[in-house]
C-alpha cells in the first residue's frame, strides 16, 4: 500500500547573501495512513521548517533546494498554487503553539471553526453552523452551543488549542500536523490535549505528526518516531524500539537526560556542547563534534541509514558496538 505521506531526500536552505545555507538536508520518512509519528529534537534542528515545507508555507528566505514530497501519490511540489491550496487545510492540516496567534481576536470561536468550510466554497449559513456544533461534540468541547459565541479572549490556552484543533478537523483532513501543540500548557491540560489527538485519530481517522521536544508526550502518543539533529534524520523506529534500545549517541543522550524518580535530587544528564550554527555544521555527521564515540570517519561522511531490526534504522557508523555496551 502506498504511504499517505512519503517524503524523499527533502533539502531546506536558507537564504544568506546570493547563497542558500543547508538547514534540513536530505531528509526522508514515510507516514502511513492512520499512524501517529513523532519528531523529536533539539531547538532550531529543522522541525517547524520540515512542517511548513510540507504544508507549502516556507516563509520568505527559505525555500526546498531538493527532494521531493508525495502526498496520497501526489507531488506536491509541482502543484499550481491554487491544487496546493485546496489540499492545505483540507487534506493537510497544522496546529501551532500559541493559538492566540492564529486566532482572531475580534470573530467568536464558531465563526473562526467554520471559516475552513467557507474557505473551500461552502455557503450555506445554518449547514456550517450545525457542522461546527458537531465537530465541537465529536471533539468532546463542553458547552458548544455556548462556546460557539465566545470570543478568544474569554478561553483558557488549553481550551483555544482544543479549538484550534476543531478549526484544523473542520474539513476532515487525512495528516494533522502538530507543532509544538501542548508545549505552552499546563501538565493536565497537556494531557487532555494529548487525549484529543488520540482522538482526532482513531475516531476521524487522521494520521498526525506530532512535533515536539519532549520525549514522554512523543513515547506516550506515537507509533514511530523520527529523531532529528540539525537538520538530518539520525534514527528513526517505532517508539518502542527507539526507546527501549537506542542506537545513536545522540537518541541516547536526549534519553538519558530525561529526569527520572531515581535520579531525583542528582543533576540532570544532558549532552555537552551546543547544536552547530547553519554556518558551522560540519561536513560529515553533525552531531560528532559532541558524541563521545566519534572517529574519522564520522567527520567526512554522512552514514547511509543501517536497518538494525525492522523498521528501525539508524546514521551512525558504529551502531552495533553501541548496542552491546
Ligand atoms: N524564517 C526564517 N528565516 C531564517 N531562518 C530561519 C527562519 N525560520 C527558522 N530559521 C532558522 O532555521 C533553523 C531551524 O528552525 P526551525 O524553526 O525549523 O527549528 P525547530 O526544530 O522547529 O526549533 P524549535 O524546537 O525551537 O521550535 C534555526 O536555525 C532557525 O533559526
Ligand atoms: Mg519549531
């Protein structure tokens, strides 16, 4: 079967001067239809970046310098503006961090929910308005019939994500992206949140792809998870594998830095030095001038990906011998 999502060899750059500097490279991942994929990584690694290229949003002075992504067989990248238009929202859809941003402050909450409907051409009035109220319901929104006429402003965070995931559903698309969703939240607020994208999936039938720096809610929600470092996949697998046996230093590092009842009190382990600067990343793998096992080799080439077990693989040269120690 084909994957819904099947993205090959992606490369980002961003302009500096006449030059295109490499700040995702040669990237690939497939999401399959109803999976749930995590990206995990570190600030500034590429994940928004990926996101946006994938909804055709890049801001200005970024752009796709190669690869190539399919969408249910599709290329998305050789699509007019207006078949590009009609699959964003409609079929890929992407929720932010701070929903206030995407919300506007001077429309109730059901006008805003039902604005994608309108946008892909729908006009009757009370046939949106019931379609809201359901979509609320399906999505377990207390109150509809009263939230429906509130205005941003008079929600808690929590509850204008919740929204702002009802507005991203409105048209049943078949990948939500989300983006740092829960990252600005309380933790039972998170985690209601996090119940309504199990939601979004099983019931709506939605694959998501779920971004985020924290690897709990990414073990807790996903299937398969992607870990990306200053703009290369390193490891990828299902979350299970990847938690559970870890091959690059790297996965290993971000793992062991995770605070744990046993290490209370002790200080946290985290991975020493900083991500590389788009200007400074070294030619071969970017992460070896901070992992402990890197030898000569890891600072010429990038590995190609090792299929250690099935479905998990891993960029490094020396994975096995990591494996065993
Ligand atoms: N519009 C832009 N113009 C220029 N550089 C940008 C732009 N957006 C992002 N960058 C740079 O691209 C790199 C990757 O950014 P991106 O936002 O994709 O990271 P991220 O993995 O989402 O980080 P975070 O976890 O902080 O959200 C960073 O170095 C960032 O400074
Ligand atoms: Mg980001």
């Amino acid at each position: 079967m084909n994957p819904l999502l099947d993205v090959e060899r992606l490369s980002l750059g961003i302009r500096r001067g006449k030059a295109y500097l490499s700040v995702v490279d040669a990237i690939g991942f497939q999401i399959q239809t109803g999976e749930m994929v995590g990206i995990l990584g570190e600030s500034g690694c590429g994940k928004t970046l990926t996101a946006l290229a994938l909804m055709g949003l890049l801001p200005p002075g970024v752009r796709i310098t190669g690869g190539a992504i399919r969408f249910m067989g599709r290329d998305l990248l050789n699509l007019s503006e207006r078949e590009r238009c009609a699959i964003r929202g409609n079929e890929i859809s992407m929720v932010f961090q701070e929903p206030m941003s995407s919300l506007n402050p001077v429309l109730t909450i059901g006008r805003q929910i039902g604005e994608p409907l309108v946008l892909h051409g729908r006009k009757n009035k009370r046939l949106i308005h019931r379609e809201v109220l359901d979509m609320m319901d399906k999505l377990g929104l207390p109150e509809p019939a009263k939230l429906i006429t509130a205005y941003p402003h008079q929600l808690s965070g929590g509850m204008r994500q919740r929204v702002m995931l009802a507005l991203a559903m409105m048209c049943k698309p078949k990948l939500l992206i989300a983006d740092e969703a829960t990252t600005a939240l309380d933790l039972s607020t998170q985690a209601q949140i996090l119940r309504l994208l199990e939601r979004i999936n099983r019931d709506l039938g939605a694959s998501i792809l779920f971004i985020s720096h924290d690897l709990a809610l990414i073990r807790r929600l996903c299937d398969r998870v992607l870990v990306m470092y200053a703009g290369k996949i390193l490891e990828e697998g299902t979350v299970e594998a990847v938690f559970s046996n870890p091959l690059h230093e790297y996965t290993k590092g971000l793992i062991g830095s995770i605070p744990q009842q046993e290490r209370k009190g002790k200080p946290l382990l985290s991975i020493p030095g900083t991500v590389p600067s788009l200007d400074e990343k070294p030619p071969g793998c970017p992460f070896a001038p901070r992992c402990g096992k890197a030898s000569a080799p890891c600072l010429v080439r990038f590995p190609d990906p090792l299929q250690v077990t099935p479905g998990h693989q891993v960029c490094c040269v020396t994975p096995e011998g990591e494996t065993n120690g």
